[in-house]
C-alpha cells in the first residue's frame, strides 16, 4: 500500500462514561495502521466528549475531532450525522470508514480488507467483515448470528476463495474512494431514506432499526451482476472451511456472549456452517438449544391433540 494513503473514520459516540473505555481503546488502535494520515471524528452529543479524549496520547499521523450535535430530534439520530460531512470530503481521501463506538479492526484485517476489495473490482461485490466476540479463555464466538447456516456457494475472484454471508451486517463499513463516490450516490446515503431502503425485514420499521442502517452501509444497494439479498462478500478459508481470520474485527463489550437470553454471541466462529448439534457444547447455547426445542416440540403437540 502507497504510504500516502489517507483514511477518513467517523465514530457517533452518544456520551456515556461506562462506553468511554470501548472508545479509547478502539481509538488507540489506530496507532497501529501503516498510514500516512488519519484523521478521526468523533460525533457526540455532548461537547464533554472532548475532554474525555484529552487523555489520549496519538502520534502525529493521526489527528481526532469532535464534532458536537446538541439538538438531536431522536438519540438514534445521531448515526446518520456523518453522512453530510462524509459527503464533502470524497477528494481529500483515500478511504472511508464509519464504525460503532465500540468495533475494533485490527490493523491486519484492515489491509485484507483492502487488498480484497482489489481483487473484487468489477465483480459488483463489496468485501465486509465478521463481527466476533472474546471470552475471558480467548474464545471467538460469533455476535451476528443466532443459528448456524447452510454453507453457501464458495465464490473464486481474483485468486480468492469468497462466500455470501446469510447476514451481512458488521457495525461498520469501509469504502474505497471509488465505492464511497457510488455510495453517495445512491439512494441509500440521505439520512431522509433511512425508512425505505437496506434489508428488507427493516424496511417500514421506523426508527427501530436505525443505528443499525446506518451500519450496513451500501450492503443491500440492488446490483444488477450479483445474485442474493445483498452484495457483501467474506474471505473463506476452504482448508478450515470456515470464515477467514483476516475478515476478522471484535465487539469490545462482548455483551452478547455473556448475556444469558441473548441468543447472538453463543456460535463458535469455527462452528457457523455445522449443523446446531456441533456448537452445542457451549453450556448456555445449550440452554438456549433445549427452550426452543422444547418450545416448538409442545406447539406441535397442541396442534395433535383431537
């Protein structure tokens, strides 16, 4: 990679002193990209974010700003006041990152990404992400997916063995220069459309799913060359046959795994393509496993009964 690259990260940060260690530490992380220039905003609610971050000790590469938005109609709001500051800076960068407050990416699935995303030009896929969760033993399991799915098509572009992910979404995205320009040209940029366009069960849903259309980014952009719900694509590692580490980035709260209810953050990241059976090790996916099979087993009972 060129060492003039320029990279451009927004971060909405809704001001909570609990999230602010997520904050830094996803923020520090940045020392570790072999960039020539980064320049990070933060947008906040609330102008006591900037002496939150005071504390923070960046190198010269790296500059932060804080951009307050004190008259928000709805805190959900906040994840779209990017888009208008974004929009004007397409010549000044290279790259273009939006992520959640609490989404680290390491330095080396970062450059995946990018050299991906190379191989992919004019197949009218865009690389993501897979979003995973640590426990205290060093174990990933996965936080977008409450069930394992059917392997899809293994997709070869570029030397690169890909799949479609049944679920695309990583709380975040990253565009190159030329995939931003079609981004926000598109009629899923405007902070007006959020209601009408990405995945289909959030469509009419009001604020409900906001936040989170704000990071699916173009995911569910309609392309005419590709095949399935949405364009996003991962490494696949046919050898392990599972996704590829370098797709890698981690959800710093991990509150999905430990999270009892929650049935998100329960599937091993090397257990997404087998059947349930497999991952069912984990004491609370078993938990989880035994309600729902229990559940569905008493309506098929009821609907036997005379």
């Amino acid at each position: 990679m060129a060492r003039d690259d320029r990279l451009l990260v927004h971060i909405p940060f809704h001001y909570s002193p609990q999230r602010l260690p997520f904050l830094h530490q996803v923020v520090r992380n940045f020392q570790t990209y072999d960039l020539a220039h980064i320049d990070i905003v933060v947008d906040s609610n609330q102008a006591s974010t900037r002496s939150a971050l005071d504390s923070l000790s960046l190198p010269p590469f790296i500059q932060i700003a804080i951009a307050v938005h004190g008259s928000l109609k709805h805190p959900f709001d906040l994840t779209w006041v990017h888009r208008p500051a974004m929009a004007t800076q397409l010549p000044n960068y290279d790259y273009f990152l939006y992520l959640e407050d609490d989404i680290l990416i390491p330095w080396p699935s970062f450059l995946a990404h990018l050299e991906d995303q190379n191989r992919l030009t004019g197949s009218g896929y865009s690389r993501g992400f897979l979003r995973l969760e640590r426990d205290h033993q060093g174990r990933h399991f996965l936080a977008d997916f409450s069930e394992p799915m059917q392997k899809p098509a293994i997709l070869q572009w570029g030397g690169a063995a890909f799949i479609q992910p049944k679920y695309p979404y990583c709380a975040c995205w990253l565009y190159h220069r030329s995939q931003m320009a079609e981004f926000i040209a598109s009629s899923y940029w405007p902070e007006a459309n959020y209601n009408h366009c990405n995945p289909p069960w959030a469509k009419g849903k009001g604020r409900l799913f906001k936040r989170e259309k704000a990071a699916f980014g173009m995911a569910y952009l309609p392309q005419d060359r590709i095949p399935g719900p949405h364009r996003v694509v991962l490494p696949f590692d046919s050898q392990r046959q599972m996704i590829d580490p370098k797709a890698w980035i981690y959800h710093l709260p991990a509150n999905y795994l430990q999270d009892p209810v929650s049935h998100f953050g329960k599937i091993p990241v090397d257990r997404l393509f087998h059947s349930p059976i497999l991952w069912q090790l984990h004491p609370i996916a078993l938990t989880l496993n035994i309600h729902r099979g229990t559940k569905k087993l008493g309506r098929l009972w009821q609907r036997l009964q005379p």
